[in-house]
C-alpha cells in the first residue's frame, strides 16, 4: 500500500497541469469601437493594454499666390458659378495724358467721406469718394445720392473705357462711375464682391488707376463646406500703376473678393475709376443688398 502511495505521489508529480480555464472577454459595443477609432485608441489584445496613438491628419498645402503683371486676358476660375476673367491693360493712358488727367481730377472733383454703418455703428471709410450716375448707390447701409452732373474729362474716359470693354459707336456700355481717392498708403479697401442688387448679374466693372501703385489683390470665396475659412483659397495680386485699366468680368463679382490693403510705407496719393452701370433696384430687394445672401461674404467696406 505504502508502495503504491509512493508511486501516485511519483507520477502526479510528472504529470503535466491542465490549463486553467479564461475567462471569456466581455464583447465591446460598436460605440465604444467608434469612439476609440476616432481617437486614435490602439487596444493590445494579448497584453490587454490600452495605447493611445495620435489621429492622422489631412495635410492641406497652402496654395502660392500668383502675379498677374503682364497685358492680356486671364481666366482666373471655372465655377462655381461660372468663369471669372481679368483682363489688364497695363498702359492703357500715356504716361503724359495720365499725369495731366491725375492731377486735374484730384483738384476739380467734389471728393468726400463716406460715412458707412456696421451692426449699428458708423464708421468714416478710409479714403474719400464721389459718385456720378443717374441712380443712387447704396452699400453698406449708405447711400451717394444720384449725380448727373459728369465732369468733362470722366465722360472722354467714359467713352476710352467703354470702347476698350467692348461698348461700339455711341453706344456707352456704363452708366455710373464711383471713384476712390487713396490719399496714401494709410487709405484702404476691405475685402469685397461688387454684387449688389442694383449691378444686375455678373457685372462687368473697368477700373482704373491713376497716381501711386497699389497692389489690387483678389481671393477665391471658399466651398460652403469650409464655414468661411479663406486659409486655403486661391490669391492673385496685380500691382496697378499709372494709367492702368483691370476689368473684371463675368462670374468674377459672384466667386472672388477684392480689396486694396493698407501699405505702411510711403505711398501717395492714387485715384482709381471703377466704371459700372446701375439698374434700379429689383423688386423685393433693399437697396445696397446683395444678390446672393451667403455667410462666406465679408461686409463690403470693412476696415483692415
């Protein structure tokens, strides 16, 4: 007996253990999967570790801005709602006829400042103005009453402007004329869409420079889906000199802003034409409202 005994405890001694029974893991909810993937949760089966690993983020580039600086017609973007086009004549008036022309109408026209309203508060715009058509111009909650009284010198600008854009004969292709005095590089316009109501749709706008260089700059409005972020659009600038003429035309007002940036060294005084025409207002809209009510648009005139 004693011998048997002693064999049992022998063999029990080699006999290999049987594994011990897991417990089965608890399954993991679909929600909880959700949440950890995004995250960036890592869950280590065999350790039952958790490690914890930073999301992969979309790496958007920048886009370059681009110069436009020679003559000629550019299409500057295919949609959305349409081609955008420039189109520069960088010497479209002699220096010598724009020297005379520069001077004689910064003496001689009836130059003001304009006092605008945003959220209920005026603001003096920062440059001066004056305004000719046979219909008021309303923006940004202000309005330049109707003047039909044209300077000489702007009606033979008129019809120089209106022929270069394609107006023939007698036919003049504007009816209005808004004209900007920056009186150094202190003045300034905010980024904008000429797309009132009252311009009709898709207007054409023939600006202008005379005096000191200004660079004109240009923005592509983002997709609805970037909630009014302009990091990743597309930029252009034209540097405009003396006797310089830019239209803009077809979708440009609809899918680009534009300002005139504050530049803090010197720079003097430049006036700039921006030939339009003016219809009356369309039914059912305020004047000076947009045609296109978005929230990827900037008020018109605001300060930099």
């Amino acid at each position: 007996m004693a011998d048997k005994r002693q064999r049992a405890r022998v063999q029990g001694s080699w006999a290999k253990q049987l594994p011990k029974p897991q417990r089965p893991a608890a399954p993991q909810s679909q929600s909880a999967n959700a949440v950890s993937a995004s995250w960036g949760i890592h869950r280590q089966t065999t350790s039952g570790n958790v490690e914890f690993q930073q999301p992969i983020k979309q790496v958007r580039d920048v886009p370059s801005e681009k110069v436009i600086d020679q003559a000629g017609d550019y299409e500057i973007s295919h949609g959305p709602s349409g081609v955008s086009r420039l189109r520069l004549v960088p010497r479209f008036l002699p220096a010598e006829e724009a020297d005379w022309m520069f001077a004689k109408l910064l003496a001689e026209l009836p130059w003001s400042q304009k006092t605008n309203f945003r959220q209920d508060e005026a603001y003096e715009e920062p440059r001066l103005t004056c305004w000719f058509g046979e219909l008021p111009y309303t923006y940004a909650r202000s309005t330049m009453a109707a003047n039909t009284k044209w300077h000489p010198l702007l009606l033979k600008l008129r019809r120089a402007v209106s022929e270069a854009s394609g107006g023939r004969g007698g036919d003049e292709r504007f009816n209005s004329l808004l004209c900007n005095l920056y009186r150094d590089g202190h003045d300034s316009i905010g980024w904008h869409s000429d797309d009132e109501a009252s311009l009709g749709r898709q207007p054409v706008i023939a600006s202008l420079s005379l005096g000191d260089s200004r660079v004109f700059s240009l923005r592509k409005k983002p997709p609805l889906e970037e909630n009014g972020d302009f990091t990743y659009v597309e930029r252009i600038k034209v540097p405009l000199g003396h006797g310089a003429l830019l239209l803009m035309e077809g979708a440009t007002q609809d899918d680009w802003q534009h300002q005139v940036a504050k530049e803090y060294h010197d720079r003097g005084p430049r006036i700039n034409l921006t030939f339009r025409s003016i219809f009356p207002e369309p039914q059912g809209h305020r004047p000076g409202t947009k045609l296109h009510f978005t929230d990827r648009q900037t008020d018109m005139n605001a300060t930099n």
